[in-house]
C-alpha cells in the first residue's frame, strides 16, 4: 500500500458561491444490485482512505467533492463534549459515550440509557431538540407499539447524540434550548474542533441542517478522512482532545451495540473488530471509519445516498485493509456481498462490489 | 411534441448470454437532492415515452437496456385476469381489479378487500403466496400492532395482483399451490399476453424473482413503455384484450385509493387525472403510465432504484405533457418538487429535476 503523490490540503482555496459537486463530475460505478440472471440497479461513489499528514493512500472518484457526512461524524462531534470536560463533570459511562457517536435502533437499552443521561444532567426527554421516531430494530417497533406506547424523542436514533449537546451546554453554563442551532455556543465548539481536526476554516463552508435538527457543513471528502485518521492518531491536536480521542475510540470498542443495534452492520463489524476499526454509518451513503493501528481515516459517499452500497463499500474496504480477515468475514456474512431477500425471506440477488473496483 | 425517427422494435435480437446495462453505460443526471446551500445526492435514470405504433416521442439515456418492470406493470398483468373472463365469473369488482394492479399500504380497506375477495373465490390468506408485511402507512401500522395484532399475507402490498393470480387460476381450472412459480400455467399466460403488449419474444428474456415471490422479467425499457401505449389504445390486440385493458383502466380510476392508498403519489395524481392517467410505481425506482388520450405510454428507470427520483421524474412527465394542469400541480404540492424534511417535520432540502432535463 504504496501512498500516492496527493495530499490533502489544509486549507484549500474557498469559493464564494459554495456549492455541491458539479453536474457533470461522474463518480466511478463501484457497486451493483442483481436479481437473478441480470443487473437491476447500480451505485456510484467517491473514496478517499488517507492518512494522519493527508497522504492519500486509496481514492476513487472527485475526493475534493464537499460533502455533509451526517451521522457518520458522530464520533468527532463527541470530542467536544470530552475535551471540555463536561463527560467527565457528569459522569458520562462508557456506554453513554458510544451512544453520543449511534445512530441507534431505538431498542429498550438505548431508550433507557437516555432517559438516565438526561435525568443524571437535570433535563429530561422534552429536551432534546430531535423529533421522535419509530425503532430501526422491527422487533423493538413491535414491542412498543403493541404495549399501547408511542416513540418519544428519546427512541430517535440521534437522542444519544443530543444528550452529549445537552451535558456540554450544561458544562458550559450556557442556555440549552436551541442547543442545536449553529449560532449556538455548543454547535460553534463543535464547528471550531472540526475545524481542527479537518485542517479547514468551515466558517464559509456550505451547510444545511440534518435530519435531526443540527447543522450539516460540506467538507471535502479527503478531509472528512483526514479528521477521521486523526482520531486514530491525533498526535498535532491538543493534549486534551488527544485524550479525548483515545476515550471515545475505547469506549465504542467497548459497547458497539449502544452505536447501532441488534443485526446492524456497524455493531456487528466492530464486535469482531475492537479498537481495530471505528466505523459508523451516515444518512445519504455516506460511511467513515477510523483505523488507529494503521494510521488512516477513511470516507466515503455514494452519490445517490443509497446506504445498501455504502455498506458494501466500507466491507470491502474493511477487508482490503485486512482489518477484517478471511475468517472474521465469513463470520459476517453479508459484509462483503449481501443477499437481496424477498419477503419470503429467499435470496433473489446480491448487492455486491462490481469487478473493477480500485481498492 | 414531434415524434423523433427512432422506433422500438417488435422483435429485437435476442442475446444469447442475457445481462442488464454494460457497466460503462452513463445515463444523464435528472434529478437532485439538496439540502441547506448544497446538492446532496444525485440520481441519473432513463425515460421513454412511446406512442402504440413504437415511435418514440421523448427519450433520455438508454432506452433499449433490459429493465425488471417489477410492481409498475401491474395492470398489465392484470389482463390476463380479465381477458381469461375469470374476473367476470367471480365478480371481480372495480375496487377489487384495480387492487390486482395495486401496491397498496395495507390500510384496512385493503386488508378487508383481499380476504373478501379470497373467500369468495374459495380460497384464505394462507393461499397467498408473499410474505407478510408491515403496513407501509404510518397511522395503519400503529393501529394494527397497537391492537396487539401481527400482520398477515393480506397486508402485503401485493396481496391484490395475488389474490388475482388465485383467481385466474381457480378460473383455469388448475392448482393454484405454486401459482408464483414462472412454470406455473399463471405465469405463464401472464408471459405469453406480455409478448403481445411489447412486440417481443420474451422466452430467452434474462429473468429473476420479485420481492413478493413471482418471477421479473427483463424488457428494454421502449418496449415496456410500448406495452403501456397499448394498454391505453389496445387496437391491434385480440378483441377480448381490448375490453379488459378498458376495464382495467375503468377500474383505477374509480377507485385509486386502491392502488395506493392514503397520501401516496398514485393514489393522488390519479384522484385528480382520472381515465386521462394510470400510472404505477415499482420497487427499484421504476414507474410506468399510460396516456390513453393522448395515445402514449411512458417507462422510467432510476439506475440506482431511488423511488425518490422516480416520482419526482414522473411528476415533471406529467407536468411536460399536461396531464396535470399547473393548478392541479400546485394542489399536489410536493408533485414536482418534493421538499426534504428533517424528523421535526421542517423542510430541510427539496428533491428536484436538475436544469436541463430534456423533458
């Protein structure tokens, strides 16, 4: 694994007039849908694996393409909240830290993990600013459902998430309602970390606001796996966020079903993987991970924001890095190529890499 | 709207090795998503619309690539019910037929349609042969597990082109076990009236198995959007066919709740055009339509299968053909422009046709 001349810059030169890729950039097809004897359907998508310096290891695809990671940054956002020492103040269990970085299924310890949170930092489930959702997990969904129960905002997949905004507006001394507004002082730390851990000023960078309220900034792709390789190795950032990154990575290790759930592909990987690999999911295909052993930070997004082929992306990835082996993989099973089932639970095709690909 | 000089074949060669797209293959970007400042996610697909002498009157991307129609060819297959006279010897109502060519949400009308129509013609829920299926509409999914009850086969939201299937075969005189099947004299009849709406030999077609257990097989797109022409002016079809594609599109536009169901694109677009549209989803970003008026049928595919993209493409067809005027469009709101909502229901982005479709 030889690095290539590219590196990530930065601080690249900012337009004025931020905006998406280009209409005519076209991301190399990495990913397809079969059913039975035919090709149904087909994802593109960029790649960019670097490492700690922004030495580009792996690419495919416009890497310099801004990007909203989503949920997939979960785990850099949750710096803040360590570094300030606001887990610390209130006691942040391992357990409550993974869930800062979930997206969650909305299963019963996920629930109740955040309901104790918020009660344990004097708020409670009005607090939190994300709407409520259905459990992810269809048994969880049927349980509640069929004891008479509605989702709160605390069975949304991102409560965990927002109890960490809210213990570090707590922290802060600051107001917590409208803790999710980007001019808010929890949002502008976070923003400010970011910033460091991409090596950009964000502060012209295009933004929007996520599923659950928060803000979204567009970073270049190669950046957002530059942040992510110095999670793993964050050596050039402060003593405090240092600290910071070794405690989340530790404790995702440590409880990777509070990041996801029963069956779901970042638990199930991180089960086998430990402190090897810190993956997580994002809304629109996109995927991150952290590999500290080996020095690198990955990103990756599918153009059209299918998460079935980021999935599949970031298992072959996993097992091109052997981060995965041969074994471990198996073990998996529909990692590296998942079946498409019908409802009547057959395999009818497969979603799986399509030869070629570079990486 | 001048008819350009390509026109679909009836009888294309056949491979001998079948297979979807070639992977080089780029069909044009047509449709984005963004949120906030910034383009998300992008979808590219292929559009054919054709009159029912094959000329094909609008086009964008590869037309002659095989698609599996999936679920947006429904009343298609539905003829073979009524042209057999199995729908006249069991009653078959309006409501019922335009549930054969639905993909419904399993609301409660639906659930009670398909066991009424079961029991009628001497069957039960345990002869469908789909899997059961969580009612695709919120409010009906809640009220089911809420009363401590499961859902069955009849919730699947093809239980209706099923509970057609058992008719056809109760009318046929043959054992309707393995009526799914593609030997299955069902299926096969549905193949052979196929052949005479796309012009094609569809034996050595590539095939595959659906999500609800029948078989998909693969067309070129033109041929499908051909078939759909010839669903709303069936004159050179057998005299039998003829009335049963007139009573199928009779059926759906008296009841399109049935096809659909509470809030969903069909179901509302249709509410508004009555006789003047049918249209249908499918699973994997297809959708197909039939313009009897205007002497036209229309197949769409996403590459990638974002039903997203889909109706979005739709909406603009039915817009750029004036099937809808543009104050029934602002009645449907999100028709030509869907807006992104984040989970407390603000609007976040918006899913839209990219400047410069052609069409």
């Amino acid at each position: 694994m030889t690095p290539d001349t590219t590196e990530i810059k930065a601080a690249p030169a900012q337009s004025d007039t931020p905006a998406g890729p280009a209409a005519g950039t076209a991301n190399p097809l990495l990913v397809e849908v079969t059913r039975g004897a035919m090709t149904e359907s087909r994802h593109r998508a960029a790649l960019a694996v670097v490492d700690s310096d922004g030495n580009v290891v792996i690419s495919a695809g416009d890497i310099e393409q801004p990007v909203y990671a989503r949920s997939a940054i979960k785990s850099l956002q949750a710096i803040a909240m360590v570094e300030s020492g606001a887990a610390e103040a209130f006691g942040v269990s391992q357990a409550e830290l993974a869930m800062a970085c979930a997206s969650h299924s909305g299963e019963p310890r996920h629930v109740e993990t955040a309901e104790a949170w918020l009660a344990r930092i004097g708020c409670g489930v009005d607090d939190l600013e994300c709407g409520p959702q259905l459990p992810g997990y269809e048994p969880a969904l049927i349980t509640l459902l069929a004891s008479g129960r509605l989702p709160t905002r605390a069975h949304n997949n991102c409560s965990g998430k927002h109890c960490g905004f809210l213990t570090l507006a707590r922290h802060m001394g600051v107001e917590t309602a409208g803790y999710r507004l980007y001019e808010h002082p929890v949002q502008q730390r976070i923003l400010g970390m970011l910033e460091g851990m991409t090596g950009l000023d964000l502060g012209a960078a295009p933004r929007g606001v996520d599923g659950c309220g928060i803000p979204v900034i567009g970073i270049p792709l190669g950046n957002i796996a530059l942040a992510m390789s110095r999670l793993g190795v964050p050596d050039d950032q402060p003593e405090a966020r240092q600290a910071a990154c070794r405690q989340i990575r530790r404790a995702v290790a440590a409880e990777p079903f509070m990041v996801g759930g029963s069956g779901r592909f970042d638990t199930r990987v991180m089960e086998l993987t430990g402190e090897r690999a810190l993956i997580k999911t994002g809304a629109e295909g996109v995927y991150c991970a952290c590999f500290p052993a080996l020095g690198l930070g990955a990103a990756l997004k599918v153009d059209d924001g299918a998460g079935r082929a980021a999935e599949i992306l970031m298992g072959r990835l996993l097992r091109r890095l052997d981060i995965l082996s041969e074994e471990q993989a198996k073990k998996l099973g529909g990692v590296l190529q998942a079946p498409v089932h019908n409802r009547a639970g057959l395999a009818v095709g497969e979603v799986r890499p399509l030869a070629g690909i570079p990486f």
